[in-house]
C-alpha cells in the first residue's frame, strides 16, 4: 500500500547522500519533494502542513547544521514525524476489572467489521482470553451467518439469538450478550454491529444506543485503508456522533494508495490499535507506529519478523536444528530436517511478505513480487517422492533414483539434482555459520565472521616469532631470552623500580593529579 510513498522518499534521501553540510535551498527542496510524495499519497493536507512545518523547523536546527551526515539526520527526523502522525507509541486494549471486557466495532458496511471480528476473536485467543462474539447486525442479509462461520474457524464462541435479516431487536442482543458471557465465564465480549454505505441518523442512532446499552470498555472504529480521504470524514462523523477509543484499519494488504491510514489518528486524535493486512483470519496484528515508518522508509520490520518466528518456532526446536547443524559438519542434519524447516517458515506467511520486512527489501521490490510461492509446494513434493533413506543420506541418490523421484513429484530430473546439489550448499553454509565461522564466501562482512582465505591471513599473522635453524644462534637466543626474564624478576614491576618500593616512590604525574581532583 505505501510502496508509491517509499518509493518518492527513498528517491528524496538519495539525492542528498554525500553532502558534507546541507544548505537551505537543500532543505526547502526536500520538504517540497516530501510534500509532493505525501500528496500523492493521499494524506490529508492539513496532516501534509503540519508534518513538513515540523520538518523543516527542526532540519533548520543545530541537530543538523552539526551533524556528521545531515542525510541520515533528514532521515532521522522525517521516521520521527512520520511516527508522530501514525499515533506515537503503541496503543494496547483496556481491559475491565470485572469482567466481562466489552468491545463495540463500528463502522460503515463493507468496511470488514463481521470479519475482523473473527480476526480479533483469534487473535484474544492467542492472547489467553476466551472472547465471545455477539451477533447485532440484524439488517444485512446473512450477516448472522457469516459471524457463526467466522466464528466457527477461529475457534471461539458467538451468541447469535436472533436470525438476522431484518428480524430482531440488535440493542436487546448486545444487553443480554453481557449477562449471557458473565454466566458463562466468557471474559471478552466483541460486538459486531450494523453499518451503512454512508453517514445516516438511523445508523447513528443504533451505534449510540447499543453503547449506552452495553457501556463498552473499548469502542473501535473499522475503517477501510483503501477509500481514500472519505475514511477521514467518516471517522470524524463517528467521533463527534458515536464517540470511539481506537482505529482498525482493514484491508491493509491493498494496492491502493494509504493516506487515508497516515491521517487517521492525527485528525481524530484516537489512535489506531490494529491493523488486518490479509484475508487469513490470523492476518492481524497490533498496530505499532515505529514499526509501520520503518516499513515506509524501507527500514524494514525485524521486530515482527522475530515476533512471527517466535509464533511458529518452538524454543526447542530451534535448538535441536541448531545441534544437528553443529554437529559433525551437519551431515546430522537431513532433508526431513529441511522440509520440516520449510513448512514451518510457510506457517509464518507468504515469502514475499517475509522478505518484505527486511531493511532494504524496497531496492528488489519487483523481484519479490515475482517470487513463485509454488516452488517451495514442489520442493516438498520432490523431497517427499524419496524414500526414508534416501532422505536420510542424499549421497545415495544416483541416476536411476533421480528419475523416479522426478517421476513421482511430478518434474524434471534435473530439479531432482539442482535440489540434492544446493541441499548439500546450504547445509554446508548452514553448518559453517552455526560453528562460528561466518557466511562462505563473504569474508570481511561485520558480524558475519570471515571467508576461508580471511581466517588463514589471520593464523599466519597470529604466528609468534620463528625459532631459527642454525643450533649455535638458537641458543644464543635463549639465553638472551633467559637473562631478560631475569632482569624483569628482580625489577619486580613494569616501571622498572624494586619490588616494595613501587607503593612508596611512585607519583602520579601533575596532569594527571589536576584531572583526578
């Protein structure tokens, strides 16, 4: 959604990298280009106003003039703005003391809300909640239904008294949904309300009455990320005729152009909380401020990469993978081992959206895009056409073997080898990386360790002084070796001054006594 708006920035910051000192016509024409990136990308103008008066105010200032690389500084400052338009920290859901916590979604039809509801029912879960979801959209045809699916695939409970499609009273449902989760030891009750294509009386008037009715903990609002500058005016029409606490942007995964998301929480105030960027029900998250203007710049998302790791890797797991790997030159490590690793790195999502949070992603943008998630469906279908052995030593694999396995998984012979042959490169890698060693090939590479020929340059200097080959000069050595360790022995310290007399005799120096006191 925002690769438009990374793509005009990252051109900005690029035509000031290597200048020593920036002038203010540099400044001015790097507020203009970031004016004109926002613009295009749908921020609301008074948002556009205020974030390049704070950038420029502060640009002009001494944090800078003085800086050692006024580009990085721009940077600096711009992820820092950018962060302060997107809410500031993150905003995390209040809870009741008793409960059960009462949250209200609202928005406007199609924005997402009966999904996100199953979303946020899920995502409770994991969190150690045992969420209820409440059924008050009565109008839209099949709403009720879609709720109890919703509901039913991620696994939680959903109380759905009424049949829907213009039949019941959704203020009713919404007050007895509180009672019903209170005696059924439900802690969280999410309701899911009706909406309208636009801003009417009639939908304002049930959004207010459900509140009074239920006096939610947390009321959301439920905006669409793709229409524009419109969602901007219906958060505002909500804010002053419903009131809510929080934003969740839906639909976030769009191609559309994001603004509307950047100018959200500074013209309403109200924070957004989460974010759907998919149409798994688990393609939903937190909303963190820092983490979406390290995307934007294109400084990637380790965080919730880690995040998404943890989720999917257990901790023993990972430390069983890491021993094969370690041990005997990682011939433990086998090809049940890498499909297993694998499968687990596609429970973590698509790669291309992987890939997308590393810093950087956004220079190979295109080739990403391209990326064909079916390889890694046909990778496991050729390691799965193998017999356990052959699994088990890859070394056994001859000809013969290579055509039945391609026969059996459905490719060519040579994807059989390719396969076989970069296994065996990046266990070795692998294996290399885990002991120590460094990447292969990348000698020099800070916190990558050194390539072969780098750790050979090392030993050789790390040699000490060679003993010579001629016996009467060796022996001359020594002894001069010998006289100048006893030297050292009666001096007794490094100054050169007799053993016990080092405490009464020495002085610090004047320089050192004015810098002492």
């Amino acid at each position: 959604m925002f690769d438009t708006l990374s793509d005009r920035l990252a051109a900005t910051f690029k035509s000031l990298r290597g200048k020593g000192r920036l002038s203010p016509e540099d400044i001015d024409a790097t507020a203009r280009e970031i004016r004109i990136a926002l613009l295009e990308a749908d921020v609301a103008l008074p948002v556009v106003r205020s974030f390049i008066a704070k950038v420029k105010e502060r640009a002009a200032g001494a944090e800078v003039s003085q800086a050692l690389n006024p580009a990085q500084q721009i940077i600096k400052i711009v992820n820092e703005e950018l962060i302060g338009i997107l809410g500031g920290e993150t905003r995390r859901l209040r809870f009741a003391k008793q409960p059960p916590t009462v949250i209200m979604l609202a928005g406007l039809q199609g924005a997402g809300k009966t999904t996100l509801a199953g979303k946020l029912g899920l995502w409770l879960k994991g969190q150690g909640h045992t969420p209820l979801l409440v059924a008050c959209d009565l109008q839209r045809p099949n709403a009720v239904t879609q709720l109890s699916v919703v509901a039913e695939r991620a696994g939680v409970a959903v109380y759905a008294p009424e049949p829907g499609n213009g039949v019941g009273d959704p203020v009713k449902v919404a007050k007895d949904s509180v009672e019903y989760a209170r005696t059924r030891q439900y802690d969280v009750v999410v309701v899911d309300t009706a909406g309208r294509l636009g801003i009417d009386q009639e939908l304002m008037k049930q959004a207010a009455d459900i509140r009074d009715a239920v006096s939610p903990d947390e009321v959301l609002f439920v905006v669409d990320a793709m229409i524009g500058q419109d969602a901007v005016n219906t958060a505002e029409a909500f804010r002053d005729g419903v009131g809510f606490d929080g934003v969740v942007l839906s639909k976030l995964d769009g191609d559309a152009r994001g603004g509307a998301a950047l100018s959200i929480a500074h013209v309403t105030g109200k924070q957004i909380m989460f974010a759907s960027n998919g149409e798994k029900l688990d393609e939903f998250d937190a909303f963190h401020p820092d983490r979406m203007a390290s995307r934007i710049l294109d400084m990637g998302d380790l965080l919730t990469l880690i995040e998404q790791a943890e989720k999917t890797f257990s901790q023993a797991e990972a430390e069983q993978m890491a021993s094969k790997l370690a041990s005997s030159k990682g011939k433990d490590f086998t090809l049940d081992d890498f499909l297993a690793q694998m499968e687990q790195v596609r429970k973590m999502g698509s790669i291309s959206k992987l890939l997308g949070m590393l810093p950087g992603m956004g220079q190979i943008k295109d080739q990403i895009n391209n990326i064909d998630e079916r390889d890694v469906d046909r990778t496991a279908a050729i390691i799965k056409s193998m017999t356990p052995g052959e699994r088990h030593d890859p070394t056994i694999i001859n000809g013969s073997r290579r055509a039945r396995i391609a026969r059996g998984s459905g490719v060519e012979v040579s994807a059989v080898k390719n396969l076989v042959e970069r296994f065996f490169d990046a266990r070795k890698m692998m294996s290399k990386m885990a002991q120590g060693g460094g990447m292969p090939g990348m000698p020099g590479i800070p916190g990558m360790g050194g390539g072969p020929g780098r750790t050979k340059k090392k030993q050789k200097q790390a040699k000490g002084k060679q003993r010579s080959g001629n016996p009467m000069k060796r022996k001359a050595d020594e002894q001069a070796a010998a006289a100048k360790r006893e030297e050292a022995a009666q001096s007794g310290n490094a100054f050169g001054l007799p053993a016990g007399e080092q405490d009464k005799n020495f002085e610090l120096p004047d320089e050192f006594k004015k810098f002492m006191s």
